[in-house]
C-alpha cells in the first residue's frame, strides 16, 4: 500500500500566492544552471525559472512520479529539464554529478536532514567541480527560530529550526570558504505557527488556516519585505545564500 502524501505538500499546493512569494524572494540568486533538490509535488519548482538548464530532485518514488507529471505539465517536453532520484544522504547519482551547475536551491528540505553540515559540505563540492563560469550559490530556505520548534514540526518531521546564528555556525563546519547572507521571512506568519505548534499543540496547519494566509499574502508580503530588508530579526522562515566565486 502506498504510503500518504505528506499533508504539508498537499495542502500547500493551491497557496499560489505564498508559493509566488517565497519563489520571488529565492529568484535574485538564481542562476542559470540550476538543481532544487527535494523539490517534493514540485509546489516551488514551477515557479523556477528555466534558462540553460533546471534539474529537479526527489527521493520518494510517489513524489518522484508526481513531480515528474508536474514537470512535464509546467515546462513541457523541453530538454533543459531533467528530474531524477537523489538521495541526499547519499551519493549522488550520475544524472547530477555530471551537469555542470551554478545553483543548488531548496525550499523546506535541510530541517528534515540530521547530518545538515555533511549535505551542505557535499552539495558545495558539486558546486566547486562544476565547469560554470561565475560565483555558484547554494539557496536554501528553512524554518526559523528553534524556540518556535512545536508539534507541527515533530509531526512533519522536522529535526530543527534555524536561526541566522545556527546557520552561520552550520556553513563554518560544511563550507567555511564560502560566504553567507541571510535574511528572515514572513514575520506575520510566525505567531500562528507558534500558536498552533507550541500552545495548542495541534499536528498540522488546517485547510482553512492556509487558505485564509494565502488570502492575505498580496496584502502582507509588500509589509514584510521592508522590514526584512531592515534585518528584522524574527520571521517564520530564513533564507540562506552561500556564495563561492
């Protein structure tokens, strides 16, 4: 029997506006090589941007199957896009090590690893073998704050949250020659999810919850960019960028 689809995934995959919104924030440090591992359903991976080529990873063969399909209606039968089995906690597979990239992003993936350090520390080698010209950038978007960590995190599999601290620690044991930029996102969204998680205990975000933030992201996400740009230290979410030039 096939195991359920993680609820977090499904339940996301009509929250277009959040979904546009956290592309939005990853797309300045995209390039045009580019590999989003763990890319699930492929929630994010439609908003990527497809250039000179766009490799989409997954381990479960369920997702595998279903981002495949998502693919293949999002960019067609177009040969720059390739979606492949990869274990993270492995070796890569040859379908990877052999492209040549320049970017490496995930959305929600590195809290689920427990050897985070050792998957930053392999992602950065393949980065650093690469033929690209130009910096390579590892982009990874992560939840934050681990004193928020609750029951929805236990129960979606979380190991940990992050901070920008614990992330600049996390890239000086996997990749120290590398330079890190962070930033916290949607401040707005971290009540609730404290709420729920910490107070309430519940395992899961409802429908209903989503769908009323998605109502308001248009609304909210203009407010939020601002006062992260300002270094506003508390968001629901960080997004990490490693650069090597």
């Amino acid at each position: 029997m096939d195991e359920p689809l993680p609820f977090e995934l499904v339940a996301l995959r009509s929250a277009v506006n959040y979904q546009r919104w956290v592309a939005d924030a990853a797309a300045p440090h995209l390039g045009a090589r580019i590999l989003e591992v763990g890319a699930g359903l492929g929630n994010l991976s439609r908003w990527l941007p497809l250039r000179e080529r766009l490799v989409l990873s997954e381990l479960e063969p369920e997702l595998l199957r279903l981002l495949r399909a998502e693919a293949l209606e999002r960019f067609g039968a177009d040969p720059r896009v390739t979606v492949v089995q990869a274990d993270l906690g492995g070796e890569l597979p040859a379908a990877i090590t052999a492209e040549d990239l320049d970017t490496i992003v995930s959305f929600n993936v590195l809290e689920h690893v427990e050897d985070d350090a050792g998957v930053l520390a392999r992602l950065a080698a393949l980065l650093k073998a690469s033929r690209c010209a130009g910096p390579r950038r590892i982009v990874s978007f992560v939840p934050a704050h681990q004193w928020a960590y609750g029951t929805i995190d236990a129960a979606y599999g979380h190991v940990r949250r992050y901070t920008a601290a614990s992330f600049t620690a996390l890239a000086a044991r996997s990749c120290p020659d590398w330079r890190l930029e962070t930033r916290y996102f949607n401040a707005f969204g971290l009540p609730g999810w404290v709420l729920l998680g910490r107070l309430l205990r519940r395992q899961s975000v409802s429908v209903t919850a989503i769908r009323s933030f998605e109502r308001l992201c248009p609304w909210i996400r203009g407010i939020d960019d601002a006062l992260h740009r300002l270094r506003f230290p508390f968001g629901q979410s960080l997004i990490a960028v490693l650069t090597h030039q």
